[in-house]
C-alpha cells in the first residue's frame, strides 16, 4: 500500500487528516491486496482533496472501483450537511447520471443459437450510436422542458415503455427539484437530437446470459432464472448533460471567492447547497438527471422491440429489474451520530446501494434491498447485487459503479488493435459491433481490473451482496 | 507547437506546448480535434468564435469547452485554428469539413474539460499547459 495510508480493517484503509492539508475529516477507502497494487497515488490525493470541501460529514470515501479522475476521485462518495455543505459538479462528473439499466427476457440461450449475429446488428441498426449520432425522436423544445422535469415518464406516457417500468427505476427515473431555467440554451441545443441515443466511450448495450445464480431467493424476488437471456444499458445524459455539468462548473469556480472557500483543486469548484449558484446547479443537474433516465428508457423500448420482433415476445415478457444511476448528488436522508438526517450525498462513480426496508426503493423488493447493477467490461462478468444494512452505516447507502480502468486508453491502444480485441472476443463467443474497430481497443478487456474482485470485495465487505453473475453474449458500442 | 497525451487511467491528459499564447490556444484546439476525430482537412467549412474571461486559464476553458459545444451541435471537425489573444479575450478563425462518421469514428468522444491542474504556465521555450478532460 502507498506511503502514508492506515490499515484500519482487513479490505479498509484510512487516509488521516494531514495527508493534504485542510481536510475536515479523514477519508476511507475499501480495498483488497490484489486491488491494491492498482492504486493511483493521485486517486489517494483526489479522496483527500475532497475531505478539504466546507460541510462534509464523517469521511471522504471510495469503492473498491476508485481510480484517478478529476476533482472527486472515480468511486468517491461523500456527503454534506444541509446548512454548512456544498454541491460540487466535480461530485458528480460531465456524464450527469451515467448509470445502468438491466432488462431480463423470456429467452435462453439455446433460443439465440444461430441468430445472435443478426440480433447484434438488428439493434446496432436501432439504436444510434456512436459520435455524431443523431436521434429518430424529432422533439421540440417544449418536449425537452417536460422531459427535464418528468424524466422516463415522460418516455412511459409516449409509448416508450410502460409505468411498471416506472417503479423500477432510482428516483421512479425523474428527480424532484429540476428547474429548466438553470440549463442553458447551449444545453438545450444539445439535448434536443441526441434523446435516444446512446453516445461514445465506455457506454454501450450488452446482450447477456444469466450463468449463475448466488442468491436464489433474492434473484427470484429480481425475476431472475438461471441461463435466462438479459439486455444492459448503459448511458448518460448526453451532450445537454455534459453542457450543464460545465456551464455550472464555470459559474461556481467563479464564486468561489465570494463564498471563501479554498480548495486545493478548482475541479472541486462548489457552493452552499442553499446559495444562488449551489441551487441552480443543483436544478440543473436534475434536469440533466432526469434526461438521462427518459433516455436510457427510449433505449430500452427500443431494444425491446427488436426482441419483440425477431422472437414474437410480447414487450411485457421483458422487465426491466432496476434502472440505478453513478453519477449524481441527491438529497438524502441518513443516520448522522444516531439520528436521522438530511445530507446531500454525492456519488461519482459509485452505486446508490439502498438496503431492505429503505423507504426509496421499490415496494416488491422491500424485503431484499435494492438491486445494484455492476457492469463488466466487454469479455468480463456483469453482477447483480443487493443493498444492504451495511452499506446504509458505512457508507450512505453506496457500493461500487464498475470494474474500474487501469490502463489508459492511449496505453491499451499501443498494446492491443481493435480488430485483435474483436476477434478474440468472438472465439470467446462474445459478439461486438462499433463504428470503428479504435472504439473496440479502447475498452479491451485488459483495460479494466477484473469485476469479479471489485465486487468480491463489495460482498464480503457487506457493502451489497452478490444475487447473480451475467456473461456477455454480445454487445454494442458508440 | 506541440501536444502530446501524458498517462492518466480514466480520463485524457493532454500537455500542450506554444512559443506564444496565440500558438498555444490553437494547439489546445488542434489537439482535442485530433484525439476526437482524427484526420481532418479543410473543405471550406468556416466559423470565426469569440470568448472572453476573468482569468486566461478560465479563457481556455470556456474556449475548450465552446470548441466541444460547436462540434456537437453543428457536426462540424476542425483542422486549422488561427487564435488572437488580447488580454484575456479571443478571437478565433476555425476551419474545418463537415462530420463524416465513415472518416470521424476513430477517435475518442471529449465530454468536458477539466479544471484540475488547469494553469497555463511560461517556461524557457515558451507556454505550456496540462488539460485533462473527461472522456
């Protein structure tokens, strides 16, 4: 483990006050001996940067997923208090409210045999992917202001889905608190052609194959069967939420010397959760939040439809099993020294991870907790988790988001060709179409840690609880 | 003039180099088009931008960002930048080809820039500055 780091439980470590200077409280991270050895040092000085930020409670923490970013380290989880806190968009990152969807069918795998590559290039077809693409949806601005304050009911109520599907989405898929005047005509200029598509980088939509099944009951209660046919969607809000992230990351670093406040990184540029600035980016970004929720349900509409269409299955015989966001801040309430409390927690690169009974999520899932969504990457498992009581002490209800890069993606481009990642891949049996074979290298397998420790270490932690392993069968890519 | 990608695990870290400011804003264009897009020519698409800050580390940022904001909405890629700077406002001639995703697609998506360490600094041959940006 790097310099200057405190063991303080077998997979928990401690950064103490000191570190940098100004930190408030010390920060906690999770992480295991084989993960360690992946550790960034600047990731460490990003968790300790985030203990310098007025108002934070208890610690500054990360998953076992943490790597370097910018401002919050990637997996950084932290929350404010309500009167003396701030909100940061470096809490919360450009891709306001990338997260994950997962979807089962009534298909096995045997039903795909000899028609895996033609429902590869069927949704490929569908759904517009990549850079530049441009959405079928034809919305006019007007739409665009429901669909920041309704979120995936306003999807639902236009066909794209159904209010069962509702439910199953963090938040019912639309936060409350968006006010449309804090996104800006640019903002709006971009989100309008792009709602429905699924952008570039590491966003994507897998076909999967439920291999094993850990926790029988809680996956029965999730709909799910062993050797089942699943789908995963994974994107965010798009071009209008990258706009807002960086419009109100403009307007706070500006005020920062109005507020007085002195941070070691402007990345972490933020204001009182009850100032001008700190609401209006708070407005924002639930808008931007709510954007994402009604995109990645125009997606999965999508997507069911050419399920629907290739095996005659009625829409209604996929069900989406929970839809759960990465990146936003919200308002919660949680235990702070033995009482309930309002604090804003803020999760980048980290999975809200609500255990049994928690009044936010689900009623059909309330005796098992909410269901966490870990994507692999494209040759590596997914998992589906459960939240915990665990992870409601230890760390605001929150788990890990993903596997976690450990090469860049100029270092995995010099050492593996998209083409080579592609064909390999498929003699493993996993299908990948992109636009472009450099997309392909840039998230090769070998890119990322392996999900299986990542969430190993989740597990045993009692941060979220293992239900089921997914394997890819095939997938698309921006 | 010069850009080159220094390591970072998750996102894009570019350090650009300029013997004047002009140069180096121009370069910081050049490179996210080229990180973006790839290859590019100019086929006579034209826009002249203009962007004015408190601070020429915030100019970059806000022309940065102005850059990701037009390619996204307009579908345009850029391949000559031709930057004036004057105190901490500029101006800018920008050109490039239309977006043709047969030719485009090869690249990585830019989906903001980052303050951290974002501080334009002078050495001996000139200015240089370190972006990351969220990819």
């Amino acid at each position: 483990m790097l310099a200057g780091i405190n063991r303080v439980g077998d997979l928990e470590w401690e950064v103490p006050i000191g570190y940098v200077p100004g930190m408030r409280v010390p920060g906690r991270f999770f992480l295991s001996a084989s993960l360690a050895g992946t550790l960034e040092e600047g990731a460490v000085r990003q968790l300790a940067n985030v203990a310098t930020m007025p108002g934070i409670v208890k610690y500054s923490l990360a998953m076992p997923d943490i790597h370097w970013g910018y401002g919050f380290p990637i997996g950084g989880v932290a929350a404010f208090d309500m009167t003396e806190g701030v909100i940061s968009p470096g809490g919360v990152g450009f891709d306001i409210n990338c997260g994950v969807r997962l979807i089962t069918t009534p298909l096995t795998e045997s039903d795909l045999a000899g028609k895996r590559r033609e429902l590869i290039e069927r949704l490929f077809a569908a759904i517009p992917t990549g850079v530049g693409a441009k959405s079928t949806l034809r919305i006019s601005n007007k739409d665009l202001s429901r669909v920041m304050v309704e979120g995936a009911r306003w999807a639902v109520e236009r066909g794209f889905g159904t209010e069962a599907d509702l439910a199953r989405c963090e938040a019912e898929g639309a936060m409350s608190g968006a006010d449309p005047d804090a996104v800006s005509s640019k903002a709006r200029q971009r989100g309008v052609p792009q709602l429905g598509t699924l952008g570039a980088g590491n966003h994507f939509l897998e076909v999967q194959a439920v291999r094993e099944i850990l926790d029988p009951a809680t996956a029965e209660t999730f709909g799910l069967k062993e050797g089942q046919v699943c789908f995963m969607v994974h994107c965010g809000s798009r071009g209008l939420g990258h706009q807002v992230a960086t419009d109100h990351l403009r307007t706070l670093e500006a005020a920062l010397s109005k507020y007085r406040i002195h941070l070691p990184d402007r990345q972490l540029a933020c204001a009182p959760i009850d100032s001008p600035e700190g609401r209006g980016y708070y407005g924002g970004m639930v808008c931007a939040a709510n954007y994402a929720w009604a995109n990645r349900q125009v997606i999965m509409h999508e997507a069911r439809n050419v399920f629907a269409k290739m095996f005659g299955l009625d829409c209604d015989e996929m069900r989406l099993v929970y839809d759960v966001a990465h990146n936003v801040a919200k308002f919660e309430r949680h235990e702070v020294d033995g009482r309930p409390a309002e604090v804003c927690v803020h999760r980048k690169g980290a999975t809200r991870a609500f255990g049994p009974k928690a009044p936010e999520i689900p009623h059909e899932y309330a005796g098992v907790g909410q269901p966490v969504i870990i994507p692999g990457s494209m040759g590596t498992p997914s998992y589906l988790l459960c939240g915990t009581t665990t992870a409601m002490q230890k760390t605001w209800g929150s788990t890990c988001h993903g596997a976690g890069r450990v090469l860049s993606r100029s270092k995995v481009k010099k050492e593996v060709l998209g083409k080579e990642v592609r064909e390999q891949l498929a003699g493993e049996g996993i299908l990948v179409r992109a636009h472009s074979d450099a997309a392909i290298a840039e998230e090769a397998p070998q890119a990322y840690k392996p999900s299986q420790e990542v969430v190993r270490v989740v597990h045993v932690l009692g941060l979220s609880a293992i239900v089921a392993r997914l394997e890819p069968l095939g997938v698309i890519k921006g | 003039m010069s850009f080159e990608e220094l390591e970072h695990t998750a996102d894009l870290r570019l350090r650009v180099r300029g013997a004047t400011l002009d140069e180096i804003f121009a370069e910081a264009g050049r490179a996210i088009f080229q990180v973006m897009y790839g290859h590019c020519k100019d086929r006579g698409v034209e826009r002249r931008i203009e962007v004015e800050a408190e601070s020429l580390d915030s100019l970059l940022f806000d022309y940065l960002s102005e850059l990701l904001f037009i390619t996204d909405v307009e579908n345009v890629v850029f391949c000559t930048f031709d930057v004036k700077i004057q105190g901490t406002r500029l101006t800018a001639v920008l050109r490039g080809e239309p977006l043709d995703p047969a030719r485009h697609s090869g690249g990585t998506l830019i989906k903001g820039v980052s303050y951290s360490g974002l501080e334009i600094r002078r050495d001996e041959e000139g200015y240089v500055v370190e972006i990351i940006l969220d990819v």
